[in-house]
C-alpha cells in the first residue's frame, strides 16, 4: 500500500520538543514503513525521510496577508498533488478539510485524524466537501461523542500511541516527586500543580513550554508559578525525549490536573509505558485512559487530589507499563490503522 501523509505544521517530524501531533504523524509514518507500506510525507523542514518522496512544506512561507495566505494556499495545494503518485490513500493530520480543495476531487480516499477539539458539524463538514471519499478519524471515545455522527461508516476511534521500546523505565531510583508535563496554561492546570505541591509538600518538577502566542499562558506564569519557584518546585523548561524518559521514569506519578476536556493527551500514554501511574482530573479522555485504581487515580475536585497525590504507592508500576503495550502501543495503533485502511478501500 502507498500512503500519502501530511502533517501540514511547522513543526519537524518528529519533534525535538514539544510537538504532540508530529509525534503521532511519525509513529505512523515509522509503523506503516515497517510493514511495507511505501510513506510519501508533506511535512515541516528537518522532518525525516522515510521510504517513499517527501517535501518540506512551510505554513505561512509567504506571510498571513491577504495576498501571502493565497500564495501559501495554492503552494500547499500543488505540493500535495505532486506526492499523489500511485497513492492508495491519504492521511492528514490538518484540521481544516477545506484545505484539501485539490485532494478533495481526486478521487483517494482522505482519513482525516483530529488531535484537538472537534465541533459538532465535524463529520458534516468532511461529507460537504468530500462526500464519497472523505473520513474521521477521532482519537478517543469522548472526543467522538462530541460530534454529530451521520454516517457511521465514515467515522473511527482508534487510540493514540507511543513507541514502547523507546518509551520503557530507565534504570534509575524513583524518586518522591511529581511530574506535571506539557503547556503550562491554565487549561491544562499548572496553577492547580503548584498549589497540589505547595499543600502537600511534595516536590514539582514542571517541563514544557509556555507559548508565546498563549498570551494568557504567559501572564499565569508569571503571576501563579515563577513567584513559588524554589527547591521544591523545579521548571526544567522544555525536554527532549530522552529526558523525558528518565524524569518519568523517576517520578512518583504524572500529575494532570486537566480543566478541559482534553482528547487524549500523549503524555498519559509515555507515562503508563515508563511504569508512572497518573493523577488527573476526572475529564475528557482521562476517564478511559486511566484505570481508577491500577495505573492512576482519577479526581473529581482539589481534594481528591491533594489526597491522591499522597496515597499512590499502592499503584503497580508492573500493571501501568503491561497496559500501555496492550492499548497504546505502536503495534496496537497500526493494526487497527491497517483496518481503517482496508475497510474504507473495501468500500469504494
């Protein structure tokens, strides 16, 4: 099978940070490959090559003016065509499928996944500007309960998914502290992880970015976590996957106390493949992800989880690692892709 895969960030794939969909747009590309699958990838500069033709494409190359979104507009339009060679299908991971003005009347199939919020009229606005041979792809149960299913056929749920011969417990000590990782905003809580710290005393350590163009992620930094910075409550900054590995590998548990209803949330499966049970909030996708009980603690208010986060010695690091290869592996994620794949060429 030829699969034509476009990622349509800036960001390389895979990330050398922070970069959560183009993690997932490599594994796919990395698992398809394996399996003999030739991979034509459109994707930011520096992403690696991979076994069939790749171009680099940049968002915004020509400027956000009116002028510069049309030139981008049309670049994008003809790089994808000019990877369509032979192509069985086609997999992207853009959000807008009115984008894919060109692919849209080619005649391929599109698999469009969506790794953030979907709206309602998700589906419908697929089946508008491709009725015949347009797809969803959603990444948790919650996520696909938000939207309006029309046609069940054209929709699928299949896990995120991490490497985990990469993502496994490094040989070092666990230590007694807790690990809260990704943005810092007020979505995902990093106020109410220095609060949990502060109260409980047990130590913090916080990797991530603060985005600039999250104006409101930079003032919550500035005014609810850079004041209580201290011995106890460390801000490593950004981390590569290596590092990530060994802080999760040390960590007591990964602290995740969500406002929003997050659609899945790569870190959650990293952590349950380095044995690291999770604490979070009772939202979104948490409430599959996490086995109450066994490979984290779920949390309806701050004081289920300032109690959680002083009672999780019990949770087996044996049971979140065996859970991990069994739901979230990569293997898991290309063989049920591999079924989406044959069951919408079934179709046509």
């Amino acid at each position: 099978m030829k699969v034509l895969v476009i990622s349509g960030s800036n960001i390389p794939v895979p990330p050398e940070f922070y970069g959560g969909i183009e993690r997932i747009v490599f594994n796919l590309c990395k698992g398809l490959s394996l399996n003999d699958n030739v991979i034509n990838l459109l994707a930011a500069e520096n992403s690696t090559l991979f076994n069939g033709k790749t171009k680099f494409y940049k968002k915004y190359r020509y400027g956000k003016s009116l002028v510069g979104r049309a030139i981008n507009w049309a670049e994008f339009q003809f790089q994808s065509l000019s990877l369509l060679n032979d192509v069985d299908i086609i997999h992207s991971f853009l959000e807008w499928p009115e984008l894919h003005f060109l692919l849209n009347k080619v005649k391929k199939p599109i698999v469009y996944c969506h790794q953030n919020r979907c709206q309602v009229n998700t589906l419908q606005r697929i089946i508008r500007v491709n009725p015949t041979f347009g797809y969803l792809q959603c990444i948790s149960n919650n996520q696909i309960s938000k939207i309006d299913i029309t046609d069940p056929n054209k929709a699928f749920v299949t896990y995120n998914c991490v490497d985990t011969d990469f993502f496994k417990r490094e040989n070092v000590k666990k230590e007694k502290f807790l690990l809260y990782l990704g943005r810092l905003n007020y979505e995902k809580g990093i106020d109410i992880a220095v609060n949990l710290s502060q109260d409980s005393g047990i130590p913090l350590k916080i990797a991530g970015p603060v985005r600039l163009e999250e104006k409101l992620a930079s003032k919550l930094f500035l005014e609810k976590v850079k004041p209580f910075l201290s011995e106890n409550i460390e801000y490593v900054g950004c981390v590569n996957d290596f590092d990530k590995r060994i802080l999760l590998s040390k960590a007591a548990a990964l602290l995740v106390p969500n406002r929003w209803e997050e659609p899945f949330g790569i870190m959650n499966a990293e952590a349950l493949a380095c044995g690291t049970p999770i604490i979070a909030t009772n939202k979104g996708s948490l409430k599959e992800i996490i086995i109450n009980g066994k490979n984290g603690i779920l949390c309806n208010n701050y004081g289920e989880l300032l109690e959680a986060i002083r009672n999780i010695d019990y949770l087996s690091e044996k049971f979140c690692r065996e859970d991990a290869l069994k739901r979230f592996s990569l293997k898991t994620y290309i063989n049920q892709t591999d079924k989406i794949y044959k069951k919408v060429l079934g179709e046509l």
